[in-house]
C-alpha cells in the first residue's frame, strides 16, 4: 500500500508553535516532525493461540509467541510487586486462610480473575506485600491458582503459591495441592522489562520485548461484560492491551483530519484495555467480524510523542486473527 502523506512539516511545525500556549504544563507536547501513514500487520492466529507486541515507534511487530507460554508475571517498577495471573489460558485464582504445607482442595474456595484495565485494584492476587517504614514484607497469603485450560479445552491442573520478598527480590514457593513437586525460585526484578514470566514446569521464560520496544500487546484475554439487564459476564475477548507507561484516547472524527493541535482537547487514560476489544464488532447473520469506522486511538509515548492508529482489518485471505493497523506520527 502506498504511503499517505498527512501534514507538510514546516506546516506541521508553524501549527505547533501558535497552539503552544494552549497546552498546560502537564500535557506538554514535544516538538516533532509528522509522519507518513505506516501500516502494521500482525497475527495471532485463526484459534487467537498467539500473542503479538507490536511497536509503534518503530512499526513492526517486536516479539510474538504462543498464549500458554507462561502462567505468572512479576511487575518490574520500583513501588509495585503486582503478580498476574496468564487470562489468555483462562487462569484463576483464590485467596485461602491455610498454611502453605497444608493439603489443599479447591472446595470452597472463590476463584477470580485479573480485571482487563492491569489496575491493583483489579489484580486477582492483590496486595500481597505491605511496607512499614520502608521495609518490604510479605502477607504470607497462601493461593491456590487455577492454571486454565488448554486450547483443546483440557483443565491443566491446580497450584498454590507463597509470595515473599527478599533483598528486593520475588521469592515464590509453589506446589502442587498435595504438597508435592514443592519448589522455590528467587526472581529478581529487571527494569529493562515491564515484567518477568513464570511458567510452573519450565521455570522463567521470556515473553515480552525489552521496555522501550513495545506499545501494544494483542492477545485473548478474560474480562467482564454486562448483559441487558447489568448482570456481570465472564467473557473470553480478544484485542489490545497497552504498555502501561503510555496513554491513550479514542477520537471518532475522520482520520486523516486529526492533527497534532488536536491533542490539547483529547481526555488520556493509562488503563491498559482502554483500545480492547471493540475496535470490531461480531456479525451474528454472516459470522465475521467488522471493523468499526471511526475509532482512532490516540496514543502519548512516554517520551510525550503523539501517534494516532485505527484498525483496517481482521482477517487475511478469509483468516482471522489477522490485525491490520494504519498509523501516522503526528
């Protein structure tokens, strides 16, 4: 396809500088040359057994791998030590009252899942830490993990786990529920990686690009829809999940009209789903998926650069699974 030319840079640029008084201090826009439209594809699969980290910045999808590569993931920031569980397997988890050398049934126990927005207050596992005058400890929370199933549908079992801290490191004691194959790993963060990954049986594994190589995870995901009547729904989606130093926001005016003046009168969130899954719409009468016209994501690098995108297709040669992206630097 061929490239579009959106804005004359020294247009561009004279546009920046008159808008410039507009901006206040905390949305400051940093100056920048406007791009060409670069159009991203990226699959992940018919059956969505694949995730895909796509860049931006760069437009190339940066790493892709199977859905069921890992089942924890340890948060890397200095002041949090959030554990998610892998919703794309369908993972759960619950909270119990017991020891860990305990035998552990799951009778009786409620099981959830992580919220799609990547908050803590929506975190399955939640604040399993506390700090008192700047010392990290452990709850010594014992959960039992309930690892999904497979893309057969098959149940692939149960854990629970112990979180701790030490030296500033993850430490996790995991087992199966009647104590046996009982281990213990030592993580320590690593701030070139939003997060590090724990499979159960092989150990740490790598999933994600380094920090600055990704702006968008597409994957399949639980979250929680509303029926008719405001009734909560567990439901299984597929879409985007954003890297959760940038921001972003949905404009619904023509695409190519929207420039980088614009951007004062945008509303920016960090919730990690905000793009999601209804950027396409199921036809129940024909049984494919529509994009959706004019929804343009604005999305604020963190170094303040601005980039707008939407979605031009789902599917490749009758396939789905198939993501078609136009995007253009502002």
């Amino acid at each position: 396809m061929k490239n579009i030319k959106i804005l004359n840079i020294s247009l561009s640029l004279l546009m920046m500088v008159f808008f410039a008084s507009c901006f206040k201090e905390d949305e400051k826009i940093y100056p920048q040359d406007s791009g060409e439209s670069e159009f991203i594809s990226a699959s992940i699969g018919e059956a969505y057994s694949k995730y895909a980290y796509m860049d931006i910045k760069s437009s190339t999808v940066t790493a892709t791998g199977n859905v069921d590569l890992w089942d924890l993931s340890f948060n890397n920031s200095d002041d949090l030590w959030t554990v998610r569980i892998n919703t794309s397997k369908l993972m759960k988890v619950a909270r119990t009252s017991e020891s860990f050398d305990s035998f552990l049934t799951v009778d009786g126990l409620e099981f959830s899942f992580d919220g799609s927005d990547g908050s803590l207050e929506t975190n399955a596992i939640g604040e399993w830490w506390s700090n008192e005058g700047g010392q990290w400890s452990s709850k010594d929370i014992v959960y039992v993990v309930d690892r999904g199933r497979d893309f057969q549908g098959n149940q692939l079992g149960y854990k629970k786990i112990q979180l701790d801290i030490v030296d500033d490191n993850y430490v996790i004691r995991y087992a199966n529920l009647d104590g046996t194959d009982d281990q213990q790993l030592t993580i320590s963060k690593d701030k070139n990686y939003v997060a590090r990954y724990l499979e159960f049986d092989n150990g740490i594994v790598d999933v994600e690009p380094m920090f600055d190589n990704w702006s968008i995870r597409f994957s399949r995901y639980l979250t929680t829809l509303y029926g008719s009547d405001g009734e909560e729904l567990e439901y299984a989606v597929t879409g985007a999940w954003i890297h959760p130093d940038y921001q972003v926001a949905l404009d619904s005016n023509d695409f190519y009209q929207f420039t980088i003046a614009d951007t004062v009168n945008i509303e920016l969130t960090s919730k990690q789903d905000f793009i999601g899954h209804e950027w396409k719409l199921y036809g129940f009468d024909d049984g494919l998926y529509l994009i959706l016209e004019n929804r343009n994501y604005i999305l604020k690098t963190p170094e303040g650069y601005f980039y707008k995108m939407r979605f031009l297709d789902f599917y490749h040669d009758g396939h789905k699974g198939n993501i078609f992206i136009e995007s253009v630097r502002l």
